[in-house]
C-alpha cells in the first residue's frame, strides 16, 4: 500500500510517502496507525499524538479510522482542511 503524508504530519514523520506492505495484522486504519506508532521510529508517535486532529482519504475518499483496508490501497493522512 501507498502511504501519504501531508502538512505537519510529514513534518513530524519526516518523508511525504512510503510504501508498505500490508501487515497481517493491520486491517483497518486504526490498525495501521497503531502498528507505524509501535514499529516505526518515534516520531510517528509524535505526529499521530493527536488523533482527533487527524483526517485519513482512502483512494482518495474521506473515511473513519475504523475503515478497512487492502494492500494496494492508497492511505492520505492529512490535517483537516480549511479553506477561505
């Protein structure tokens, strides 16, 4: 799978994207956060401190962190957007 990053989660983290293969483990978002908290470096702790300020898109379609996903899905975690 495909893993973005945008805004000051790519900051924190520190690339804008990675590939992955899907975990067994891991089948929905919520999943996956946990599983980049627990086994990447810490500053993905960091950037996923704040869950509630946290939007995730699914190929490219707005989903709740319950949401399942697949090994060739495209995963966006972004800042909420404000426009003007």
């Amino acid at each position: 799978m495909k893993i973005l990053y945008f805004a000051w989660l790519r900051q924190r983290i520190g690339v804008g994207a990675e590939d992955l293969n899907k975990p067994a483990c891991v089948t929905t978002v919520g999943e996956l956060v946990a599983y980049l908290i627990e086994d990447k470096s810490k500053a993905y702790a960091t950037a996923f401190r704040e869950m509630e300020a946290i939007r995730v898109a699914v190929n490219q379609e707005y989903v709740s962190f319950d949401r399942q996903i697949e090994n060739g899905d495209e995963i966006a975690f972004f800042p909420p957007v404000t426009g003007g």
